[in-house]
C-alpha cells in the first residue's frame, strides 16, 4: 500500500479552506501588471503554527503553508476557482498513466537569480532524502523517480496518482545555491523565494511580517494589493478576539461562534468559510446491535442535526450526509441528510430486534471543533429512543492512537476526517477501503464500496472520477456507516474596509487581499 497522507491534529486553525482540484493543466494566464502599486499594511491574527521555522519542507497542511505560501512558490497552485494553476511550471501533462512531465516557466528569486531546472530538482532531491527527516517526504510516496532536462521535469509514478499535480504544488522551491552556501538553519531565518512578497522578519512565537516585491518582480500569482502583512500567532481565539476589538489586528481567524454576533453588531464582516473536515461517530459494523444496518440507519435518525448546527456551532456547520463537503470531489448532491424522525428510529430498532433498546459504549475526545456538550446532546437524543450509549471521554492522545488503529472497542466512536490539499475523496474514503488492514485503522468492509473506491483512486479523467467516488458515497450512506452529522465551518471577523476572500485557496489569499 502507498499513502502520502500525514495525520493532522484536530483543532488546527486553518486560515481557509482549500477548495477543489483539477488534475488538467489550464493554459497560462498572462501576468498584467498593476497600475499602481501595493498600499497600506494588514495585520492578521491566526493560532499557533504546527511548524515553528520557514523551512519549507516541514510544511505539507494549509495550517503550516499559510506561513509560507506568501513567499515561496511551487509547480502549480490553486486558483479562487478551485482549479490548479500552473505557478513555477507553464503547463503539464500526462505521457502515460504513470508518467507526468511539468516544463518549467521563466521566473526569479527575490534576488534576481532565475529558477533553474537544478532548484527544482535540487529541492525534491532534499524532501525526498528520508536522512534529512522532513515531513514533505511524504509528497513523494507515489513517485518512484524523478529527473530532467532543459525545462522539462518528468516523474515516474509507482502507481497511477490522479491528484499529483495538485500535491507536487505543496513542494515549495528553494534556491538550492544559496541554501547551501548559507546552510538550512542560516538560510530559513530570512529566506529567499520565488513568491509574491518576500520574508522581513520570523518569529514563530510572535510575527512574521511580509513585505510585497516591487515591480520588477514577476510573480505567477499575480502583485499583491497591499504592502505589507504581519501574520501574529495567537493562540487563545479570545485574545484574538480582543486584538480586534481593540485595533491591533485587522483580521481575527478562527474565532468562537459565541462571539459571532457581538462582533457583528460591532461592525466587524464575518467571513463563514468552510472547513475541511467532518464530524461524525462511527458506527461498528462488525459486532454488536450496530452490525445490523437497521440499528445504524435507526442511530441517524435518532439525532436532529439542525439542532446540533445551533446549539453547538451557533449555525456555523452545515448537516453533513456521507463525509465530505460540497468542495471535495466526490460530494453527491443526491445525498440528503438523514431527517431527525425519532418514531422511524424506534420503528427501525423493534424491526431489529430492539423494541426496548439496548446499552452501548460511546467514545468521544473534547477539541475545539469537538465539545463534551456534542457528546451530552448526542447522548440525550439516543437515550430518547431507547438507546442508552455509556459515553467515556478520551484524551486526545490517547483517541489518537486508537483511532488509527483496531482499538475501536466502543460501537459508536468520535471520528473526525479531514480532506487535503487535493480536496478529493480519497484522503477520507481510503480508511473504508481495503488500503488499511483493520490492525492500521480500517472502519468497513464492502466489497462494492471498495471496487467503486479503488477505480475511483486510479481514474486520470476527473469528471469520470467524481462519479465513481459519488456512486461509493452513495453506498457509505445507504449503509449508514457512521452516525453523519456537520460539517463546521471557521468563521472569521474583519475590520470594516478590508476586503477578503470568502473561499479559495491559501496560495492567492495574500495577493488578493485589499483596503477600500
């Protein structure tokens, strides 16, 4: 089995979520030059960094590329649009199944250097060298080799990998000269890129603060609007949103749904971007009442979802059907969430078996997208229709280590799963499939679902692979594997006259942004 996929933390304040990638390669849009220049300063408070330096190679989830994406360029990167762009490279394309060619644009250095065929292969060389220990290794698990010539940069697949011109973006390119006459801890204090702003200061406890290239810099993702942007780590979303209240910030990320309406009424825009993830209880499938699908799909309609919308995110969650949001490919809008109807799920439960219910374990683990009121609410609602689910609360770590494993002794358990840069199926349907063994995390057995996912996983043509993985999300719903339940969002305040994306990618977040 080959699996890129890194586990992420819960909790990770993303600044925004990515939306969804095209493996095809657009032509190139001209860079237009501005007609003025970049003006005035945004100051933005986000949480803590999952990394704590600029060295690129440590950062493969948008949480830690937020710090880099201003700076630093890779091969492609995704548009507003949700599309892959070509950033460092003009175009790409498939010479067999398992054989990609990039060709390699004209670009520079913020110090004028030229991006050369030697940095690029330079920089892969260094990721994928398992001595250096660098989690962007993990970018490279599919590729088998990798070379070049003149502007072209060929990789050879070990398997077919629909989505890798959307993760060879992540690879951000670094001047491999300068990085090694300077060395990597010398060099990632102040880095050089090939971005669209360029670094004036680090301090992972503090700031980072950003200034814009000048005019002579030609940048794929197009000249920034503003002239400069601080990116100040706050940890505690509430001394974000203080910072905002008070003025010294411009922008508080991630704040708490309990503040939304106060701030609101301040005066303060309130950005509801979605996030990448969903949370739901799996449902055992192989021991117990909830082995019988009856009992799973009486479980779905125990619970009123709208409900848990309000009463636990403040309406900043959307009711979730089969594990994915509307961006990821693979979301069937024929799915609908299953309806709180308390009297079919007693109905459901007799037909079962269970006219008087049964007991059960309940796991859950508290995270900032996870509360015990969640647990408590789900509790309640299930007892209403005879189901009495003993909930036991688990440190994080301890859900962690578990959850990646057959240590899954509770027949209703937590689960929280993220889809990533590729914002496609895979990343969430693989711990369905046969790509675990049950000892390394499987949640399901079904045969159909796993032919669906598996011919989903290798088909090159995006339109044909979005149906596939759509016909296997409607099979993960019919047989109500998992208790589905939101989707949250990441709501986020402005200042009034700061205008920002709503959705869209990290990579063209800072360029985009502006004072009217």
């Amino acid at each position: 089995m080959v699996s890129r996929w890194l586990a992420r933390p819960l909790g990770v304040l993303v600044l925004l979520a990515l939306v969804a990638c095209s493996p095809s390669a657009p032509s190139a849009a001209p860079v237009v030059p501005a007609t003025t220049g970049p003006t005035g300063k945004v100051t933005i408070a986000i949480g803590s960094q999952t990394i704590a330096s600029m060295e690129t190679g440590r950062a493969t989830v948008s949480a830690s590329l937020a710090t880099l994406w201003p700076a630093f360029d890779g091969l492609t990167f995704i548009d507003d649009r949700g599309q892959v762009q070509p950033a460092l490279a003009t175009s790409w394309r498939t010479v067999d199944e398992k054989t990609w060619e990039f060709t390699l644009g004209d670009w520079t250095f913020h110090n004028g250097r030229a991006v050369t065929l030697e940095d690029v292969l330079g920089t892969y060389r260094r990721y994928s060298d398992p001595n250096e220990r660098l989690p962007a290794l993990a970018l490279f698990t599919t590729v088998d080799r990798f070379d070049g010539a003149g502007k072209t940069i060929t990789f050879t697949m070990k398997v077919v990998d629909p989505t890798f011109p959307a993760v060879i973006g992540l690879a951000m390119i670094t001047p491999m000269k300068e990085l090694r006459e300077q060395g990597p801890d010398e060099f990632f204090r102040k880095p050089i890129g090939s971005g669209p702003f360029r670094v004036v200061s680090t301090d992972y406890q503090v700031a980072n603060l950003y200034e814009a290239m000048g005019p002579e810099h030609r940048s794929p993702r197009g000249r920034p609007k503003v002239k400069e942007f601080e990116l100040r780590f706050v940890p505690d979303a509430s001394q974000r949103v203080a910072a905002l209240q008070t003025g010294q910030v411009d922008m508080a990320a991630g704040i708490p749904t309990s503040a939304v309406r106060q701030l609101e009424a301040a005066g303060f825009t309130i950005l509801r971007g979605a996030g990448n993830a969903t949370v739901s209880y799996l449902l055992d499938t192989r021991t117990g009442p909830t082995a019988d699908r009856r009992v799973r799909l009486a479980i779905n309609y125990a619970v009123d979802k709208e409900a848990i919308v309000q009463a636990i995110y403040g309406g900043a969650a959307r009711v979730d059907s089969h594990l994915l949001g509307p961006a990821a490919l693979g979301f069937n809008p024929n799915l609908p969430p299953y309806p709180y109807d308390p009297a079919r799920a007693k109905q459901l439960l007799a037909e079962a078996g269970y006219p008087n219910g049964f007991t059960v374990a309940m796991t859950h683990a508290t995270t900032g997208t996870t509360p015990k009121d969640l647990a408590e609410l789900v509790q309640g609602q299930l007892r209403d229709v005879g189901i009495v689910a003993n909930v036991q609360i688990r440190e994080l770590a301890l859900w962690t280590a578990e959850n990646n494993n057959d240590q899954k002794n509770a027949a209703i358990w937590m689960q929280v799963l993220n889809w990533d840069q590729t914002f496609e199926a895979q990343s969430v349907y693989r711990w369905f499939s046969s790509d675990f063994t049950w000892e390394r995390g499987r949640r399901w057995d079904d045969p159909e679902f796993d032919r669906l996912y598996q011919q989903a996983k290798t088909t090159l043509d995006r339109e044909q692979r979005a149906r596939l993985y759509q016909q296997a999300a409607a099979r993960l719903y019919a047989e109500a594997v998992s208790l589905f339940l939101v989707q949250p969002f990441t709501p986020s305040a402005v200042k009034k006259g700061l205008v920002l994306p709503v959705s869209g990618s990290d990579a063209r977040y800072y360029v985009e942004m502006r004072w009217e």
